[in-house]
C-alpha cells in the first residue's frame, strides 16, 4: 500500500500532464464541433429530453448549462420528418424479431458472470467498440469478480442499402466480430433511435434465456466510460437474488408536447402528465432477480418509443422504484464550455464515478488509462462520490 502510493506520486507528473491532455482534447473537440449524426441525447433545446425534469440526488448540472457534452456517437438515425405515431401504433404488435447473430455461450464455460456487461451500440460504431472491449469492457477477472460483455445491434436501416453501409459489408463486419471477439448480439429489426425500446427487450429476453445465472447486469451505451472497479464495489454489498435496479434516475420527467421536439410524445400516446421514475438508458445496473423479473414484465408492456422511459414503465408494473446512485452519470458531463475559467483538468473527480457519458473512443481510452492504467492515478485524498455538480478544478 505505502510502496504503492509512492510509486503513485511519482507518476503525479504523468497524470498532470495527461490531465491536461484530456482537457484540450476535450476542449478542441468542443471547438471543432464534431460532427454528430444525431443521438439520443440532449442537444440544445429541440432535443432536450422529457421536460421539468428531478434529477435525484443532483442538482440539475444538466439542463441547466448546455446539455451533454456529446462527442460523435454514431446513435441510431432518427428519421427526420415528424415520428410517424400512426405507423408505429398499428406496427407495435410485432415485437419479436429473430436473432441473427447469437452468443449462446457467452454464460457458460468458467462459470456463470458476476456482472454482464450490455453495450448498445450500431454497426458503424466499430471505434467505439473496440475502445470499450480494450478498456473498461475487457472480459475476465476484474477485483475477483467475472465480467462478459455482449454488443447489442440490430440491422443498419434499409437494410443497409442505401449506400452508407452496404449489406455486404456491414454482414462480413459483424461476422468477422463475433468470430473474434464472441460479443455481438444482432437482431433483425432497424436499428433506429425509436427501436431501441425493441432492443431493450429482446435483451432481456435474451440475458434471461441465456444468462440465466449472472449475478448483476450493466446496460448502457458505448459512448460511457464505466468504472468498472467501483461498480463492483458497490455490488459487493449486494444481493443478486433482490430487486436492484440502479442508475441515474430521473423523477417526475414531463412528455414533450411540442411536435418538433424529436421526443415528442402526443396524449394518444401517453396521456398521463408524468412519466414513471426511470434510469438514464445510459447506464444502469439490475440484479439478475430484477433482469428475470423485467424480461417478463417488458413484454407485457406496450411498446412507448422511448427506450428508458419503457423500462421505467415495466418498473412500475412491477411496483419496483429504481434507485438512485450519484455516480451515475448518464447526461455527461458539461464540456470545459461550461468553464470558461478552465486552467486544469481533475481526473481524480472521474476516479470516483460510476458512469460518464458522452464520450469518444479516445476519451474513453484516455481515461482509462488515466484511472485504471498500470500507473494508476494520484489523487491526493479520497472523495465520497459527491452528489453536487461537476466542478472544473479552479
Ligand atoms: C423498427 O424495426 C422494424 C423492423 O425492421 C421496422 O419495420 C420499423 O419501421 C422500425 N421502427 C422504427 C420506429 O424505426
């Protein structure tokens, strides 16, 4: 331990210096203006998620300022005219769709997972992937504790024949993946923002079929950076065989009336004023006792086009309240924007996070090897996980 934290100061040269990295990379990014094919996630205020929003355990960092800082996920596509409710209503029914690509052996050989990892994530999204699997998605032992990881796709819209990323193509990809790295997990409906509430559950059909014994389930998006070491801790205090559904959860979240807003959400649809506590999609926890429990639960739900606010629906059916965990942070962090004092960049608030969202390959990759790397991170005391907001260090 004293060895340890010596070795850790020396390298404090290191981490200031790669901190500092992050933070222009972070700074230039914003400056740049990344090209963004849309995602999920707030931007400005015609994307802004589900309206009045109470954050629990936070005070609302993230609609306040600008909205989450959200590097260039390539989400799925959201169409561009106004959401076709008409269609979707009379197409909801058709809920099944087959499994192209499967892992039925993800579960077994050394023994079944203590926590499975679910990223979703798109076709084009190869970077991304690959950074998760190299970091904080890496299988094997973590702290003791086994970890697997499974990607959760569907197939590229209009099959992928529009020219992007023909069929052909985007087949031999995903084949060659999975030959690979044995974690890709593909359906056969669009992969398009309004179905992820589809692969939401299929994946939990799928996690409850074929991970039956897995002791907790992550899901989130590819674009997070995930501490794995303090998700597991917090496990470690926890019964896989109770209800565990834990993240950033949002209270008392308004639908959006306003029709050009791209979560838009008409009375005919969802009539109530409030939707059902729910967690960000983009990282939460669920005990396998939960993940059973919701894979029956979500498939008798109607289908709602918003992915979390589903699960918070499926939730409810089960009169189980998601709990909320400060370090989760599915909204992301503000951009050095928000800061305009920026002068230094302090990677030890990351070390004691769970979920950060809204980050590119390379941020993901550089934290990683600022907070789990062979060096380590030098962090002159250890904070609880502060529930305030994120503070750029002064
Ligand atoms: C969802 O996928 C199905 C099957 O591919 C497709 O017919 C439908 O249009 C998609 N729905 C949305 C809302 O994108």
């Amino acid at each position: 331990m004293q060895r340890r934290r010596l070795r850790l100061r020396r390298d404090a040269g290191l981490t200031v210096f790669l901190g500092v990295a992050l933070g222009l990379l972070l700074y230039v990014q914003h400056e740049g203006e990344a090209p963004t094919t849309s995602a999920p996630r707030a931007r400005g205020k015609e994307a802004r998620r589900p309206s009045l929003v109470t954050r629990a355990f936070q005070t609302p960092v993230s609609h306040a300022g600008p909205l989450a800082y959200e590097g260039d996920t390539p989400a799925p596509p959201t169409p561009t005219g106004p959401f076709d409710f008409g269609h979707y209503l009379r197409a909801k029914d058709q809920r099944r769709f087959p499994l192209l690509i499967n892992q039925p052996h993800k579960c077994v050989g050394d023994g079944s997972p203590d926590l499975l990892i679910a990223v979703k994530s798109v076709v084009a999204d190869f970077e991304r992937r690959q950074a998760v699997r190299q970091t904080w998605g890496a299988e094997g032992r973590v702290q003791g504790a086994l970890v697997r990881r499974v990607f959760l796709l569907g197939v590229p819209r209009g099959g992928g024949s529009d020219g992007a990323a023909p069929p052909a193509h985007w087949r031999a990809l995903l084949r060659a993946e999975s030959q690979a790295y044995a974690d890709i997990l593909l359906w056969a409906f669009e992969d398009t923002f309004f179905n992820l509430t589809l692969k939401e559950i299929h994946f939990l059909t799928w996690a409850s079929a074929f991970c039956p014994n897995t002791r907790f389930v992550f899901k989130g998006d590819a674009d997070v950076f995930v501490h794995v070491g303090n998700l597991l801790e917090f496990l470690a205090l926890r019964d896989p065989a109770q209800d565990l559904l834990a993240g950033d959860v949002i209270l008392q979240a308004r639908p959006i009336r306003e029709r050009d807003s791209k979560y838009y959400i008409p009375e005919g649809v969802y009539g109530l004023s409030v939707y059902p506590a729910y967690a960000g999609g983009g990282g939460f926890v669920l005990s396998g006792a939960t993940l059973h429990r919701l894979a029956g639960a979500c498939a008798q739900v109607e289908l709602f086009p918003i992915d979390d606010v589903f699960l918070g629906m499926c939730l409810q059916r089960l009169q189980l309240t998601p709990e909320p965990h400060p370090a989760f942070r599915t909204f992301g962090i503000a951009r050095p924007s928000a800061a305009p004092h920026l002068r230094t960049f302090d990677p030890c608030f990351y070390r004691e996070l769970v979920v950060v969202h809204g980050l590119s390959a390379a941020d993901i990759w550089l934290m990683w090897r600022l907070l789990q790397g062979p060096r380590g991170l030098a962090c002159g005391h250890r904070r609880p996980a502060a529930p305030g907001p994120f503070q750029w260090a002064p």
